[in-house]
C-alpha cells in the first residue's frame, strides 16, 4: 500500500542535438489505494512516466516517493512494486505456477508456501487449469492474466500495469476489464494502469491523467475530463466520436455575444457565463468546441434557450444502436450522435439543436480552455 | 480480352517498374517471366541434386563398398580386388593405434570442442552484458572472429613458431611471468596433443561464441525487465532464465563442432602430423595415413564408416535434446 507521488519529473532521452524530452516537469499523486489511469497517444511520454515509477529507467530530474519516501535512485527490487507488461514478458522455460511463484522463489519463500499462494492466486484469476504448462501453450487472454497474477502473487504496494489489453480481442478485453475492477475492489492496492484507450481509462479508473507531448494536460475523474477538459487535446482526446472544433470569432448581436464561425454560416449562441468569460479575455479569435454527443434533432425539448445550426448531411454513417452524422455548412465540418432510425440522407440540410451551456471555448493560441 | 491485349497487359506487369528506379537497371529488367515452362522448376531442382547425387551420395556407396574389399591404391581401377567380409573392421577395430587414437579424440572433444562453446557462450554472455556500446561491441566481435578467417595452414604454422620450445614466444612469456621455470616441450609425446587442442582452441571459440551472441541479442528484453521488477539477481538471471533461454542455441554450437572434430585434420597434419609416435593422432588423420600416405584404401573406408557412425550417433543424440527442448518450449 503506498501513496505515490512524483515532483517536478523530467526524463530526457540521448543528448546534444539528439536529446528527446519524454516527459517534463511531471507533477502527480496518486493516493493509497487509487486506481489511476495514464491515457495519451503513443508517444506521449507514458510508458516512459510508467517506467520511471517501476525503476527500469532512470529519472533525467525530479523526485519519486513512495509514502513520502525518496525512491528516484532504487532498484526496482527495491521499491516493492510489481508490473504487468504489454507484451506479458513470461518466462517461456518455467510453467505457469513457476511463472506465478517465480518472484516467491527470489525472494526465498519455501516451496510449500509458493504453491499455496500460486493456487490462490490461479483460483483468482481462473487459470487454475493451466498451471503445469508452458506460456506458448496459452491464449493471449490467459497469459494476461498469468502476467498478472505473476505481479499480484507478492502483494507490492504499488501494482503497475502497462497497456496490458492492447493485444487482447474485444471479447476478453471486456472479459479483462471486469477482472481488473473485481481486483482492484477485492485488493485495494494502488495501481497505475498506462493506456492509450480512453475506453479502458473511463472504465476502470478513479482518476485519469492525460498526458500530450511529454506533458501531463490533466488529472481528473471521468466526468471533469468530459465536460471540462482543460484544453482542446483533452477534449479532442476524450469522447467518441470527438469534440467538434470550429474556428470563431466573437460577434454582438442584439446585445448578446455570439460567436460566428470562420468561412460558414454557423453561429453559436453563448450562456451568459460564457459571454462575460469571452468579453473578460478581450480576444478576437477563439476555438469553439462542441460535443457530437451534445447536437440532437429533436426541436421540441421546450428549452426557449436552445441555439440552433443549419447543415447539409455529407455522411450517414449506421452503427446500430446510433448513426453518426457528418455535416457540412461551408467550410466548416462537423458530427453529430443521433438515433439510429434518423432517416436522413446525403445533401438534406437539417436542423440541430444544442445546449448554450454544453458550448466549450478554448483559447486559439494557448487551446486552453476558457469556458 | 485478345490475347494481344492479354499479352500487353502481362508484359506491362512484368516489365513495370517503378519510375524510381534508374534507366539502366530497367532496361536490365527481364523481358519474359522467368518461369516459361514446367521443366524450369524441373530442372532448378534437378541441377543440384544431381551435384550432390556426385559428390556426396556416390562417393559414400563406393567408399562403404570398398570398405568391404581388400581395395589397393594399385588395383583400384583395374577391379582387382576380392571381397573380404567385414575384415577391414576387424583389423580397425582391434588396432591400438585406433583406440589410442579414439581416446585422444575424446580428449579434443571435451576439452577443445567443449571448451570451445563453453568460453564461447562465456565471451558471448560477457560481451552482450557489459558493453553497451554497439561500436565497441563491433569491433570487439570482429577481432574475435578473425582467428576464424585464417587458413588452417596458417593457424597451424603461426602455433608452431609460438609454441616452439627453445625460443617460442609463449615458452618465453611463461618464463618471464615465472609461471614455469624451464622450457616445456610442447612437442614431446603426451603434449603434442594439447598443443594442437590449444591452437584449436584459439582458432575456433568465436564460432559458438557468434552463435551465442546472437541467441542472446534475440531475447526478449521485456522478460529480462520483469525478472529485475521480480527482484531477481544476476546470477539467478543467468541460471534460470538466460542459459534455459539459450539451450537450443549452446545445443546447435556443440554439434557444430562436434561435426567438425570428427573431420579434424588440418591441424594435427601442420603441427605435428600425428606425432610423435602416433601420440597426438586422430581417427580422421588415421584414415587419411593409411588412405592416402599408405594407400590401403579398403582399410581407410572402414575407418571412415565407423568415425561416420560415432559422429552419426552423437549429432543424433544432440537432435533429440533439442527436438526435446524445443517441444517443452512449445516451438515444435
């Protein structure tokens, strides 16, 4: 059990003129016993955050502690942590209770005791069947869950996993996602889980930390990061399909600020929260965002506040238990969530109605968000 | 289609090429598929095994018949000679020169080919773990192969100059460290055949040692990270993770070896030609002596057939431990 937190945490990669900044001035904690998700493209600088944590590579800059103690410069042996890899990593010369007892065996536990622990922890995780046989003999889905047992069977007080559903089937990933959560109730460990799917993050996680370009964009739970993205990658990283960006500029129209998208027809209508947060910044060009999820067909929701916008349909894309509209109005694209039954096709113009409140601004040099 | 157009169509696939590509090498690019008519592939595959039908399958039958005749370097082509049953093996097979000789083999066995893979997988550990750097890794497995690059005759007269007893350069350097106190006769019976073995020694360890290096570059480095998180030591590492890893590698340099000690001559012929007193001889060389030098070559075939099934059963052996291996790592 451990409170992790990582201060002012930079790692650079090479040096010279080859030098990569993978991650800079990273502040972060995470509580005892919280489930944190790190979510990013690749490249972002996660797995080299989540590597860092682990021990298996050195921070450029910055302090890691552990319960308020300095572990930057140990050993991964050192800091009682246990890892599951993307790739699983099993030793593919040991059977899986080998595999399971392997960290035991280090640590010198007596044989009785690692096969009872390496039962119990089959028994939890299903793969009780398996254990006298080797890794290639596995499913993806079992050796998973081997990587994880593997990682549980010591009780570290931090429990990190890496990407490790990115080669499962959609089947087991849900499979997965249901075994994680029943762990981490039944554990109360503190886990860090590293992905790129916001699906997994949303799902699992208590708190989410987006990271971008080597930089950590924000930390917050699901609903935060829904409705109040800290800036424009979050927002376009969060939700699917994502937010709908329009470049604008601010106009009065009978005393009430609207703001009139570039090369289109397209005006959003603003709360009056948002108009007093545009008129305080002064600024002549802005990025409106707007959730697809957010545009709906429906007119008669008797909201006299509602704005609306007027677009021609390019694509009714049918997924079952929703379409998604792409419109055009202009030069300007965007989509929208809508039932499935929408019959509507290509070249109607349609009618879309949306909350005022729902309209995000994001600066359009900083992209962050002002209301 | 037309078959005008047909062939057009063909052609342009054929003859298509990137415009990337310069003037010259498309104007090399072939007119016509290479592949015009079934005896093409007839005759791809026919070539070669007719070769070896000539230089490998044939010469086996005859040398296995002649093992079995009273065959003389004189009457070989006029067909004079008359079967004598299995008396060529009768006569190798009771002959002291050939069971020393099959002791000295089980000495060049162990101590030169195993010898061999175990430094070899030593060097190739030590290399790979503690240098890092792919420049110095490069040139350092370059100046270990380049023994290897050298011609036997070479090797083996390069081993006669620094093990000469009087004034050779190891007798000196040993002397000047106070290792020895007098010269050691490093061709005198009962030495003669360490001082090939060390030559050999020498001249063979990169061999498994590119093997093993190789084996070791291909491990997956993921595993090596979980074994650290797992709190494992190097030694630990080594013994139940790397070295089980690299089983089939070590078992492919031994029977490498293993092949080529059994055809083990070059050397014993430069340094010391089987002697003193046939005391560093080897079947092989015996072979050849009584083959080629004393022209019984009825007798050298049935040297020949049994150094052939010696060698037959250990690299058969080897196959199995690693059909073994492999199957419980769950590769074959």
């Amino acid at each position: 059990m451990a409170r992790v937190t990582l201060a002012d945490v930079n790692k650079i990669y090479g040096t010279g003129t080859r030098a990569v900044h993978a991650v800079q001035d990273l502040d972060l904690t995470i509580n005892d016993g919280e489930f944190v998700a790190l979510l990013g493209p690749s490249g972002c600088g996660k797995t080299s955050t989540l590597r860092m944590i682990v021990g298996l590579e050195s921070v450029t800059s910055g302090r890691i502690r552990f319960d308020g103690q300095d572990v930057t410069h140990l050993e991964p042996q050192q800091r009682n942590v246990a890892m599951a890899f993307e790739t699983y990593a099993l030793y593919p010369n040991f059977t899986i209770e080998e595999n399971l007892t392997f960290p035991l065996e280090v640590q010198g536990v007596p044989p009785k005791e690692r096969r009872r622990r390496a039962h119990q922890v089959a028994e939890m995780l299903r793969i009780t069947p398996v254990l006298k046989e080797k890794p290639p003999g596995l499913s993806g889905g079992q050796q998973q869950r081997v990587s994880l047992g593997r990682a549980l069977i010591r009780e570290p007080a931090v429990f990190i996993l890496d990407e490790v559903m990115s080669h499962l089937d959609a089947h087991l990933k849900f499979q997965m996602l249901f075994d994680l959560k029943r762990l981490h109730r039944d554990l109360k460990r503190t886990m860090i889980y590293v992905t790129h799917d916001q699906v997994e993050a949303l799902a699992l996680a208590d708190r989410i930390a987006v990271m971008s370009n080597a930089k950590l964009q924000q930390v917050g739970g699901r609903a935060a990061l829904y409705n109040r993205p800290a800036n424009a990658f979050v927002a376009d990283f969060i939700g699917e399909p994502p937010t709908n960006f329009f470049t604008a500029r601010p106009l009065q129209e009978n005393g009430s600020l609207t703001m009139q998208v570039d090369n289109s027809t397209l005006r959003f209508q603003l709360s009056s929260e948002a108009q007093a947060a545009v008129n305080a910044t002064g600024g002549e060009r802005f990025i409106v965002g707007l959730r697809p999820q957010n545009l709906t067909l429906d007119p008669n929701r008797g909201d006299p506040n509602r704005g609306r916008l007027k677009a021609a349909i390019a694509i009714n894309e049918y997924l079952g238990e929703r379409s998604i509209l792409t419109l055009e109005s202009g030069k300007a694209r965007f989509r929208a969530l809508v039932p499935p039954e929408t019959a509507a096709g290509q070249r109607d113009i349609i009618d879309l109605f949306y909350d005022p409140t729902r309209v995000m601004i994001f600066d359009a040099e900083t992209e962050d968000l002002i209301v | 289609m037309t078959p005008e157009r047909k062939e057009a169509v063909v052609s342009e696939i054929v003859r298509g090429t990137p415009s990337t590509y310069p003037a010259w090498f498309s104007a090399r690019k072939r007119s016509k598929p290479l592949i015009v008519s079934r005896r093409v592939p007839i005759l791809l595959v026919g070539l070669p095994v007719l070769v070896l039908l000539a230089i490998v399958i044939y010469p086996t039958i005859w040398m296995f018949y002649h093992s079995l005749r009273d065959t003389n370097i004189n009457h070989l082509f006029s067909g004079e000679h008359a079967s004598v049953g299995l008396e060529n093996y009768r006569t190798v097979l009771s002959s002291e020169r050939f069971h020393d000789s099959l002791w000295h083999l089980a000495l060049y066995l162990f101590f030169g080919a195993c010898l061999q893979v175990l430094l070899g997988t030593l060097l190739a550990l030590i290399i790979y773990e503690y240098l890092k750097s792919n420049l110095a890794r490069a040139l350092i497995l370059i100046l270990l192969v380049l023994p290897m690059m050298l011609p036997p005759s070479i090797v083996g007269t390069l081993w006669r100059f620094l093990l000469t007893p009087s004034n050779g350069a190891i007798n000196q350097a040993l002397l000047d460290l106070g290792i020895i106190s007098s010269h050691i006769e490093w061709f005198n019976a009962g030495v003669s055949l360490w001082s090939i073995i060390i030559a050999d020694v020498w001249n063979w360890t990169a061999l498994p040692l590119l093997i093993v290096y190789s084996g070791r570059v291909s491990l997956p480095p993921a595993v090596y990270e979980a074994a650290r998180v797992d709190g494992a030591g190097q030694w630990k590492v080594l013994r139940r993770i790397t070295l089980p890893m690299l089983k089939e590698v070590i078992a492919i340099a031994f029977i490498l070896r293993f092949t080529d000690a059994f055809k083990f001559v070059d050397l014993v012929y430069v340094m010391t030609s089987g002697g003193p007193a046939q005391s560093s001889e080897l079947p092989t060389y015996i072979a050849f002596q009584r083959g080629i030098r004393e022209f019984a070559i009825g007798e050298a075939a049935a040297y020949a057939i049994i150094i052939f099934a010696i060698s037959a059963i250990i690299v058969t052996l080897f196959l199995k431990y690693m059909k073994r291996v492999m199957k419980a790592q769950g590769l074959a």
